[in-house]
C-alpha cells in the first residue's frame, strides 16, 4: 500500500491529485477511486493510501482509502 496526501480536488469535475510521501510526481485520480462508500470529497492535504495503475499510458491513482 502507497500513502500520500491530497494535493488537490475538483468537486466539479471529480478528479484531483494525490503526493506520494516518498516522494515523486503527483498521480491523478477520480471519483470512482474512492473505496469509501458515501463518495465524499476528500479534503486537501488528507492522508489516503492507494494503488497505482497504468490504463493506456496514463498512470493513475485507484483504490483510495482513508489512512
């Protein structure tokens, strides 16, 4: 599991960006990443863990968790 910190989110559009805290580029993510069940927005600078995939060259955050 990777962790990281909620750089930004678009409630609008459902896509934001997510810092690992190891260190590294920032990875985008949407709505339907969110493993939590109410879909809330997360708030910037929240803790969640992840996964990362790669779907058609673009590398993406999914399976966010609350940490």
């Amino acid at each position: 599991m990777i962790y990281g910190k909620v750089e930004s989110y678009d409630n609008n559009k459902g896509t934001g960006l997510i810092t690992p805290e190891a260190g590294g580029k920032g990875l985008p993510f949407d709505r339907s990443a969110f493993s939590w069940t109410d879909k809330s927005a997360p708030s910037v600078g929240r803790r969640l863990s992840y996964e990362v995939a790669e779907n058609a060259g673009v590398t993406s955050a999914i399976k966010l968790q609350h940490a």
